[in-house]
C-alpha cells in the first residue's frame, strides 16, 4: 500500500519539482509561470482520474473513490481555467490565434480540443439531471470525451518545448495514457459480461 502511493506520488510530483528547477521561469512572469503550473497539474490531475475509478489507490475504492473523481474532476477543469486565463492574460493574440485554429505552433490544436472536451463534461455533469441523461448515455458521452480530453492534452503537452523536463512528462504522459486505457478497457469488459449475464438470466 505504502508502494503505491510513493510510486503515485513519485509519477506527478518529480514532473513538477523538475519543472520548478528549470531555467526558463528565470524569464517568465508569475503570471505566466501560474498558468504553465497550472497545466502540469491539470496533467497531474488526469493520472489520478481513472486510478479512482478503477480503484487502484488504497482507501480511494468504491463510493469514496467516485465522490473523490467528482472533486478531481472540479479541480481538473479550475487547473484548466487557470492555465488558458493566465496565457490569454500574457499574451491575447497568441490565444485568439489559438482558439481560432489560426495558431502556427503545432501544439495549439490539441490543447484548444482538449479544453472545450473538459469543459463539455463538467457542462454535461451539471445538466445531467436537467436533461434527463440515463447512466449509460451519461457513461458513453463522459468515457468518449474523456478519450479526447486525455488524447488532446498529452499531444499538446509533449509538443510543447518549455519548463518541463522532457523525461519525466514523457513518463508522466505515458502513465496517464496507460492508465485510460486500462481503465477504459477494463470497464467495456465489465459491462459486456454484465450484460452477457443478463441475458443468460432471461433465458433461464
């Protein structure tokens, strides 16, 4: 148990320490060095993300685990804001550029995809209830924009040259890859066996 946790820990804090020594902040201002954080916690944020759901973190299972991937997920999409707010405060017309696909850096894109897919599922989870989403459309519609939110966000992290060491997010950027796809593999089994088992049920 103890393992893991210093594993989990050890896979978003070396990321952010090796970020916090790089030499570049030397000429970044707070307000942009709070929104490039803000990213890689955002990244930090989406390994923790399937682990709860798939209740690999010791003590996180079950129904604590679900509460805690709500409040993560709130944290998620507040790192978000912060990270596209700081960079439109630094600079507007890079993000204008951004947001309009207009951008020559090769890691715009990704990163504009993968914000709007974060911020339809905190959209969808307010007005679940108010649209009167059933559990499976609800479950379909969050994993395929979870799929895009994740895809989009380490693609638009790796391309980016900056504080982060290049090691280390690689690594961090694979685990939370991994970790989707176990998860998002794991749970299309369940429900294929669930719904086998049901149907052997009825027949009986």
């Amino acid at each position: 148990m103890t393992l893991i946790w210093v594993a989990f820990a050890a896979a978003i804090c070396v990321p952010i320490a090796a970020a916090a020594a790089s030499p570049l902040l030397a000429w970044r201002g707070p307000v942009y060095i709070l929104a490039g954080f803000a990213g890689i916690i955002a990244l930090g944020f989406m390994l923790v993300q399937p682990l709860l759901i798939g209740g690999y973190l010791p003590g996180l299972a079950g129904r604590i685990g679900r509460r805690v991937h709500h409040w993560i997920g709130g944290a998620l999409v507040v790192a978000v804001v912060i990270h596209v707010a700081g960079l439109w405060f630094t600079s507007p017309p890079d993000m204008i550029d951004a947001l309009l696909f207009s951008s020559p850096t090769p890691f715009s894109p990704f990163g504009v995809i993968a914000m709007w897919a974060i911020f339809a599922v905190a959209l969808l989870a307010v007005l679940r209830r108010r649209l009167g989403l059933r559990p499976q459309t609800w479950r379909t519609a969050h994993m395929l924009l979870a799929i895009v939110f994740v895809v989009g966000s380490v693609v638009h992290g790796i391309l980016i040259e900056g504080a982060m060491e290049t090691v280390s997010k690689a690594a961090l950027c694979v685990l939370v890859l991994a970790a989707t796809v176990k998860i998002m593999v794991g749970l299309r089994v369940w429900r294929k066996r669930k719904t086998l088992r049901g149907e052997s049920i009825a027949r009986q």
